[in-house]
C-alpha cells in the first residue's frame, strides 16, 4: 500500500462537486463526517438530482425521492447546504453551461477545497466508471483551472488514485453507514437481496481500508489533481 500524505487541515471550506445523489456517500462521507464536526463548512453541489437512477420509477417521481435521500444523507454527516443543477441524469456532459455552474458555484461559495468524484475510466480492472462521472471531472477540472484569483487552494478527486488521506474515527464511520443508508429506496432497488444497512457498511468498510501510515486507523482517500 503506498504511503500518502495527510490531507490538509488548514481550511474552513469544502465544496463537494458530484453528478447524482449517493456520489459523495460512496466514499467521502467519513471523511465529511469528521470535518463538520471539527466546526469546518461543507457544502454539495450535484449536476442532477439522479431521477434516471431507480429502475422502474419514473423520473418525475424518482427525482425529488431522490433529492430528499439526498439531503436526509447530507444531515447524517453535519452538511445543510445541498445544491441541486437541474442537468439531466445519464446526460452530463462536459459543456460550456455545466463548466459556467461550476465556475459560478466555486466563485459564490468560496471554498478552500473542492472535492470533486473521481474522472478516470475504471475504479478498478473490470469495473469502469461511469461516463457521466467522467464528463462531470472533466468540467470541474476544467472549470476550475480557468479561474483567476477566485479558485480554490486545493482541488482533490475521491476515487482509487489517492495522494492524500485523513484518518476517520469509529463515530465518522458509524456516520457514514447512516449517511449511505439513507439512499434506502435507492439501494433497496439496487439490491434487493441484500439489506440496505448491510450494502451500506460494506461500501464504506471498503472505502476506509485501515492503513500502516495512518497509525493503522481507517483513512478516506483523495487525489490531488489541481491547486
């Protein structure tokens, strides 16, 4: 396992810069968990409210169920300020207007940190990403790399390339659990053989692995790609 630095504490304010809901609790609730608690300010920002996302369900009706999941999962972890675009679900793309939202976003809010999903091609061999992930982590790279004094000092994906880590405590990871579990008709859906608390504990034991540079305590990992 490669060593990796710990990720910086010198900041008030994160945007979190996903495409649907459930993106941030598949692997960066702990850490949010941990920084909101530490009195630091987190906001979201998703590109669409996921309504193309419950097989079977309607996206008139699939999409504010969705938003809702959202935010009742954004409270388990300490975050109140969610954001939803209005970009349609499973049509993300790397566009003039969503590079415009993310640039008016991260010029209005401020943020010391923007903590964007992961724009590779595969989480892992065999398991590819999905193409609006990848079009949404390309306008965010971007986007923010064409701003000029108002950008933010560090600009991070959350996926399997991390640089930096920061460790996570028993209580961030219970809150995570919640946080992810919270998406319930989502992964009902998504699984129905397997309890949702149960999808839910597993997605983020498997994104908090314990590591030997972090004194052998669990740790959520970011890449560093701008600052």
């Amino acid at each position: 396992m490669t060593a990796l630095l710990p990720f910086p504490d010198d900041w008030q304010t994160a945007l979190v810069l996903v495409a649907h809901p459930d993106d941030p609790e598949y692997g960066m609730a702990a850490a949010v968990h941990r920084w909101t608690h530490e009195g630091k300010r987190v906001v979201y920002g998703l590109a669409t409210s996921g309504e193309a996302g419950i097989e079977g369900m309607a996206p008139e009706e699939c999409g504010p169920l969705r938003e809702d999941e959202q935010r009742a999962s954004a409270a388990e972890v300490g975050v109140s300020e969610v954001e939803f675009w209005g970009f349609p679900d499973s049509e993300v793309f790397n566009t003039g207007p969503l590079r415009a939202k993310v640039a008016e976003a991260v010029e209005r809010i401020r943020p010391d940190v923007v903590l964007a999903t992961y724009g590779g091609p595969e989480w892992a061999p065999g398991f590819p990403n999905q193409r609006d992930h990848m079009e949404f982590a390309a306008a965010v790279r971007q986007a923010v790399g064409e701003l000029r004094g108002t950008g933010p000092r560090w600009l991070f994906e959350n996926g399997p390339l991390a640089t930096h880590a920061v460790a996570v405590s028993h209580a961030d990871i219970e809150a995570a659990v919640r946080s992810l579990a919270e998406h319930r008709e989502y992964l009902r859906v998504l699984d129905p053989d397997t309890p949702v608390a149960e999808q839910a504990q597993r997605q983020v034991e498997m994104t908090t692995p314990a590591r030997e540079d972090f004194g052998g305590r669990r740790a959520v990992g970011f890449e560093l790609v701008g600052r």
